[in-house]
C-alpha cells in the first residue's frame, strides 16, 4: 500500500510490475504471506543495487543540467584518511572551482586507493604513504614542504625563550598527515626534549582555540597562526623553524596530463605552500 500511495498508481499494478520483474529475472524477490511481504536474499541484493543507483543517476543528471560548460569531464579525487582537513581543502578546491571539471572525493586506507586507482575508479590519489605505488603507468609529484614553529599564549610565555624551556610541558601536535607525526617526534628527541604531548589534532581551529585556553604549547605552520601572533595573542618561541622534507604525494593518470589539469594542480600545490609556510 505505501508503495503503490508514493507512486500514485494502484495496488494491484505494483504487484503486477514486481511479477513481470520476478519472471524476467527468473527469481523470487519477495516472500508473501497472510502476515505481509518481505525481501527474499535475492530482492536484499537487488534493492541494494537499485538504492545505490538511482542516486548516482540523480546525481549524474543534477551535474549535466547545472553545469556551467558542455566540456565537462568527471574527475575521482582520492584522499587518504591521515591527511587534515585543511589539507584536503587546499588540495581539492582549485579542481572543484574549475566548470570543465565534476569532481568526486573518495577518502579510503591507502589499500583501497590503490586498487580503486587501478580499477580506474579514481583518477588522482593524493597521500601521505611513502611506500603506496600504484602498479599501472602514472605521474607522480612530491608535495608539501613544511615550516613549522611552535607557540605558547601570552601569559604562559614568560620565562620561556627557548623551546628548551619547554621541556617536561604539555604538548599539541597539529598533524597534518602521518609522516609530519614522526619528523616532528625525531626532531624533539634530537633536541633531547620530552614533552608531555596531549593530543594529535587535524583541525587547525581546535589547535588555535586549545593553546588559547590552556598552559600547553602547539606546533603549527607559522602561516596559520601569523594573525594571534600579529595580535600578540599567540607568541612564538624563539626557534628557527623547522622545515620539514615533502611528505605529501600525488599520483595522477598519464591521460590527464593538460595544460588546464597542470595549472589546476599548481594552485593545488601553491595552497599547500601557502598552508605550510
């Protein structure tokens, strides 16, 4: 009754329509009884299939009918789960601006994107993973060199010049992929230095508002922070900073390779410099 009132159409003709469905397939889909209708294994399979479809279809047609150029081509952006958020904006945002391009984001393990990248699921895979090599002919750039400084609140930094003067504090790393994790863990220890480290945080708002509010100190690129220090909120310890080597990696197909795809992956790369300065 529901689906035949949703459809507008009869009772009798929604049973009709699922018998023709039934005969053509050559299966049962539902299991009728005085109790009422439910799904056989096979109907579960079909409709899994069916709830899937229709809104990549709804989706497909909304992308062709609102598109602002004919020459559009789908782009299957795949990014890894370690990256931050802020990363992944900087990243996506030149290619989801551009008309001719309709993007899609996956975010999966590393595995996942492989295969996927392989399958030709995604067209671009954008990771932290020094070790992830696709197995199909592909380009591949090195992204992401980091400056980083570290920064105390106002009142929390008298008496302490020197990131010496830190040891034995609490810490908060703002982590923008794994790899920047483990760099900046080798760099405190070669300083011999053992902070009490708090968190690991990707959203580079909750790290502002976190050494705001607490005796603790961050470590984050200097670009992200340059307003509380102009304002004198935030202070930077007196250290050089910290350049961290490329992390980030990008593989993309060799059949994307144009000038538009290369000017949309330099201001990619240009927002990431601009993050990470």
């Amino acid at each position: 009754m529901k689906a035949s009132s949703e459809l507008n159409v009869s009772q009798s003709s929604v049973s009709e329509q699922i018998r023709l469905l039934e005969e053509s397939l050559g299966v049962q889909l539902f299991y009728r009884s005085k109790k009422g209708v439910s799904t056989t294994e096979y109907g579960k399979r079909i409709f899994a299939i069916v709830d899937e479809f229709f809104p990549k279809l709804d989706e497909l047609a909304e992308s062709l009918l609102n598109h602002k150029s004919a020459d559009v081509r789908f782009l299957n952006i795949g990014l890894a789960p370690t990256l931050s958020s802020q990363v992944r904006y900087a990243f996506s945002y030149p290619f989801i601006e551009d008309i001719h391009f309709t993007v899609k984001i996956h975010r999966g393990e590393n595995s996942y994107l492989r295969q996927a990248f392989e399958q030709r699921e995604i067209d671009i895979i954008l990771t932290a993973n020094e070790s992830l090599s696709p197995n199909i002919s592909s380009e591949k750039r090195l992204l992401g060199n980091k400056k980083i400084v570290f920064v105390v609140r106002k009142s929390f930094a008298k008496g302490k010049a020197s990131l010496k003067d830190l040891d034995g504090y609490k810490f908060i790393n703002y982590t923008t992929d794994a790899d920047q994790h483990y760099q900046l863990r080798d760099y405190l220890k070669s300083k011999n230095l053992r902070p009490i480290r708090i968190a690991e945080i990707d959203d580079i708002l909750l790290v502002k508002s976190v050494v705001l509010s607490m005796d603790c100190f961050a470590a984050i690129p200097y670009k992200v922070v340059e307003k509380e220090v102009d304002e004198g909120s935030l202070v930077v310890i007196d250290t050089p900073p910290i350049k961290f080597q490329p992390t980030l990696r990008v593989f993309y197909r060799k059949e994307l390779v144009s000038e538009r795809f290369n000017n949309l992956l330099s201001q990619a790369e240009q927002g990431l410099a601009e993050l990470f300065s």
